[in-house]
C-alpha cells in the first residue's frame, strides 16, 4: 500500500511534467504556483497533504486533489493487483510485475487525459516496451496474435477518428488502443472497447444531464479505455468465462 502511494506520487509528477514540457526524471518537485522547490518532507504522499491542510507551505495555495487521490488509488490498485495474482497465478513473479508495471502505465493515462485531454506518446511507449519484454521472455507464441489484436483495435478506432473527423476521440487513443491489444489479446480487447465504449457513452449522457458538459462539449475517452484495460487484464478470463462467451 505505501509502495504504491510513493509510485503514485511519482505518477502526479510524471503527468504534470510531460504535459508541461518538463523532464519527469531530472529536478526536485516544484510548486505548480508559486514555482519555490519543495522539500522532502512536503512530498511525503497523502501525509504531507493532510498536514499541510491542502495547501502549498509557501504560497498558501490550494493544492489540487489529484495529487492525494493519485497517491490513495494508486496505493489501492497496487494491493488489488497483488491480490489478483495471488488468486490467479502459481510461479514467477514477472507476471505481478507486468500487472504493476502496465496499472501504473495506466494510471498515468487516465489522469493525463482526464486532466489534459492528451496521451503522452511516451507512457504509451512504455507500455509497448513492457509488453513485448513479457511477451517475448514468457509467452512468445502469443507476440504475433498480440500484435494482431494491438492492430486490429487500432484500426478500428483509428477509422472512428477518420470518420469523425478527430472530434468523437484523438490519435493518443488509436495508439492507446494499440497498446490493449497487445497487452490483452483477443478476444479480451474486444470487450475491454466494448466496456469502454459503453461506459463512456453512460457518463457522457450523465455530464450532460448535470449540466457538466454541454452536447457538442469534448470527453476525454482515454479514461474509459484506460479503466476497461485494467478491469480485463486483471479479471478478464473470469469475466469472459462467466458470461459463458467468447466474444462480446
């Protein structure tokens, strides 16, 4: 749990530096705001949050909630994935480490997205690299129907964005839905789309009925691939097997 809050924070850092030109792997934290380098102990995840009230020391500003709930989720998911493979899997532990490693690509996904509107190439990029090293090294006979899979969700979303002219989702969720497919195979991409789809059309409807968004108001869809994803890569074959199904 504390492991993946201090991953979670790393997360926050790498979200906001990626989508404001900086290195996530050089320099100390800043305030976004006051922009005065933090110390180590302002950092320390969720803690430094609570005690500093949710606000900066320095600046007194509010310190936005993604940074806690980051840290809190990430810490969650991390236990809920070790828990899966405990349930699921007998042997080695790359397969936890594979789980983590593509949760935490994910995680990184769904805020830059949701905040952003935007899919760094060089997340998705990891994730690439991650899944062909697992692939490759556990599971080779599945590298060339993963990579089919990877195409084929690909392609079909990249035919939603022709169609759509870029304005129904974007390129980063072509690639997005690329990186699915090799990290779930087939027939599970198909649902993990199909879940995704679906949920984003439910909370586009929900928005809009809010007053949140308006008709013509854009959605980030990458939140929903992103969820979906890790739902079907950590229950997928239970899911599939209970619906008795092998497509959606």
């Amino acid at each position: 749990m504390v492991l993946g809050m201090v991953i979670g924070s790393f997360l926050n850092v790498v979200v906001y530096r990626l989508n404001n030109n900086e290195s996530p792997l050089r320099g100390r934290s800043l305030c976004p705001t006051c922009r005065h380098q933090l110390a180590w102990y302002d950092n320390i995840p969720l803690l430094s949050f609570l005690l500093l009230k949710g606000r900066c020391r320095y600046c007194h500003s509010p310190i936005c909630l993604q940074y806690p709930l980051v840290e809190l989720l990430t810490g969650i998911l991390t236990v809920l994935v070790i828990y899966s493979q405990n349930f699921k899997y007998q042997g080695p532990s790359t397969k936890l480490i594979f789980d983590l490693l593509i949760a935490y690509c994910l995680v990184a996904i769904f805020v830059s997205d949701w905040r952003y509107y935007i899919i760094p190439d060089e997340v998705v990029l990891f994730g690439v690299i991650v899944a062909l090293f697992f692939i490759i090294s556990q599971s080779p006979t599945l590298l060339v129907p993963n990579f089919l899979a990877g195409l084929g969700a690909a392609g079909a979303l990249a035919g939603v964005v022709w169609l759509t002219k870029g304005k129904g989702m974007g390129w980063g969720d072509v690639k997005l839905a690329g990186l699915m497919g090799l990290v779930l195979g087939w027939p599970k991409v198909a649902w993990a789309l199909e879940a995704a789809f679906l949920t984003g059309a439910v909370a586009g409807v929900i928005l809009i009925l809010i007053g949140r968004k308006k008709l013509k108001s854009r959605v980030a869809f990458g939140p929903f691939l992103a969820w979906a994803t890790l739902i079907f890569l950590l229950c997928g074959d239970k899911i599939i097997w209970q619906t008795g199904a092998v497509l959606p």
